[in-house]
C-alpha cells in the first residue's frame, strides 16, 4: 500500500514540485494551500494530486485540516513542512504584525503540523518529516529577519524532533535551498537576480526539480539512518 504524504504549501512554486516528484514516486499525495482556490483546482485537473484549503498558521485550522487529509488518503507516513511567506523590512522599519505573519506561517505551523501527526507515525513506528528552511536562516539576511529567524528555527526544532522520535522509526531533517528559480523569484528584479546568480559558483537559479529530489530522497523508506540532518541545496553559495 502507498505511504501518504503531506505537502503544506504543495500547489505552487517549490512545493508543487516536491507533491509532483512524491506522486511520481509512488506516494499518495494531499497538497495543502491556504488561499488560492482557482490555483488548487488547476492544479488538481494538471497533477491529479487532491488539494487541502487550511491555515498552517492557525492550530485549530490544522488539527481540523489535517483529519480531512487522513479521513480522504490514510494515516499521514510523510510530513513536508513547506509552506512559507515573506514580509521583508529591515528590522529598524518593521512593523510588529510583519514579524508575527511569518513566525507564524514559517515557524509556528511546523509546529502545528508536526504535532497532530507526531503521534501517529511514533504508534506506527514509521515517518518521515521534512522541514523546507532556506540559506537565510543559516546565514541570514538584510531585510529579512522575521523571515531569517523562523528558518533558523525549524533547524533547531528538527534537531529536537530527530533525537525525541529515532528509537519510533521516525526520522526529521531539513532541506536548505538558496534561490530557486520560482514565481517569487522572478518577481525580483532583473538586475538583483543578475547580482544574486553572480554569487552563486554554479552560477545559476536551482530548479524546483532538484529541491523535490531532495525530498524525495529523504523521504524514501531506505532514508532512515539519515536524522537531524540539514541538506544545502543553494549551488554552492553558502557552505555550512
């Protein structure tokens, strides 16, 4: 029988790509997202993947969404914690509401989302959890505090997570992409993405493609002596 996976933050961008590659690789799928409901129709019809509206900001919102997930496919094998947002500001501009939109939607909803499945997979014996952070919470970055420290943070949440659950045949680690060539990227500037690529040594964007590899990889069932870890996938340009 297929392991189920959850995806949060699974119909665009990085996200679409690992609930693509998961599929692909014999997974069930449920990809999560949190507002756009033409978006997740498209990408239902496209990917065949079925989709989940809830807030992973919001514990209620996820206790309840993520019982629609197991209700519709099974008990949940594989947890991607993906989604994210940015709300960029310096720190001497940046407004308190800034700083808890994406505390909330980085960080608190790994939380959230770990929790209601935690339970499961340790009773199961089973599971894999794989956290998205990014270069900037390993190396951070100007303007991007809130954003910096949420993605430290699930680093050493899953370090926590890992040695809490070994012995339950539970493993957590983290994927650390640097810049992806997704919408939001392409929404920066040319000239910024032109510096950006130039402090890259494999001097390009990665793809969406190679970070679901990642995933895809840690996910497997033969990944389980491999816990606690954070994978860089940035093309050099941060060396941790």
């Amino acid at each position: 029988m297929a392991r189920v996976a959850l995806v949060t933050g699974g119909t665009r961008g990085i996200g679409h790509a690992i609930s693509v590659a998961l599929k692909d690789a014999g997974y069930t799928v449920g990809a999560n997202y949190g507002g756009n409901d033409d978006a997740a129709k498209k990408f239902e019809r496209e990917t065949g993947i079925k989709t989940f509206k809830f807030d992973v900001s919001d514990a209620g919102s996820v206790k309840s969404g993520i019982e629609q997930v197991e209700q519709a496919l099974g008990p949940i094998d594989v947890l991607v914690n993906n989604a994210g947002i940015t709300r960029d500001s310096t720190l001497h501009k940046m407004k308190p509401e800034q700083w808890d939109e994406v505390i909330n939607t980085n960080l608190n909803s790994v939380f959230y989302c770990t929790a209601y499945v935690i339970n499961g997979m340790r009773d199961r014996g089973f599971g894999r959890i794989i956290t998205i952070s990014s270069i900037n919470g390993q190396k951070g970055q100007m303007g991007q505090a809130n954003y910096a420290a949420a993605k430290a943070g699930v680093i050493g949440f899953t370090k926590s997570l890992a040695q809490e659950n070994a012995r339950k045949g539970v493993t957590a680690n983290v994927v650390a992409p640097g810049y992806i060539d997704t919408e939001m990227v392409q929404k920066v500037p040319q000239d910024v993405r032109e510096k950006i690529i130039g402090q890259i040594p494999v001097n390009r964007l990665g793809e969406p493609e190679e970070i679901a590899r990642c995933v895809t990889f840690l996910a497997d069932d033969q990944a389980g002596f491999i816990t606690g870890s954070t994978l860089s996938a940035n093309g050099g340009q941060y060396m941790a």
